[in-house]
C-alpha cells in the first residue's frame, strides 16, 4: 500500500530517511570514538607518557641500549623522529635507573 504523501513528492521519501538515518549514525560514531578533546580525565599525549634518556644515531645502538634496559627489568622503546637518530624512552618512575645505565652505556663499534 502506498504512503499517503503528495503523488509528485513519493520518490523523495526514500532517499530522505537515508540521509536522516546516515547523518544520525555519522554523528553517533563522532561521539563514540571521537579523540575526546575537551573532555576532562582524558588521556596525555604519547609523548608525556615517556622519558627520553638517550638520542642515538644508530638504530643498532638503540637497539642494544633498550637490551641493557630490558636485562635490568626497565621497559623501554624507540622512536625514530628523524634519519639517523633514535631517542629511547622510558616510563618516568625508571627515569633516573635508565639514565644512570645510559650514561655508562658504550655503544657497539
């Protein structure tokens, strides 16, 4: 049975709820994973997460600095922001360890 609307105007009901439907999932899914700026509790940035405690220019020598990091039970990772540099971070409560071990740290040949 036919919806009762004007006999000009009934191809335009279809598409019509589609676009209401669409824009209200649009701006559900907005809200639910949304970055959450402005809410309050969010999350800190990656960086104010970790310490860096060593800039290398070698991704080898990184690499062997996080395994002395990693045999003294500290966990640590790379970043890589630009060609020949790897930064090493760390948590901020294994900051001060991990910075005595990096200064004594002699990098492979």
């Amino acid at each position: 049975m036919p919806i009762g609307v004007g006999s000009d105007l009934h191809f335009l009901l279809g598409p019509g709820i589609a676009f209401v439907v669409l824009g209200l999932l649009a701006l559900f899914l907005r809200w639910a994973f949304g970055t959450g700026e402005g809410r309050q509790g969010s999350a800190p940035a990656g960086d104010e997460l970790l310490t860096r405690i060593a800039t290398l220019s070698r991704r080898e020598s990184a690499l062997a600095l996080r395994a002395v990091l990693s045999d003294a039970g500290i966990r640590s990772t790379i970043r890589y922001p630009a060609a020949h540099r790897a930064d090493v971070l760390v948590f901020p409560e294994d900051a001060d360890r991990a910075g005595a071990l990096a200064a004594t740290f002699s990098p492979p040949p």
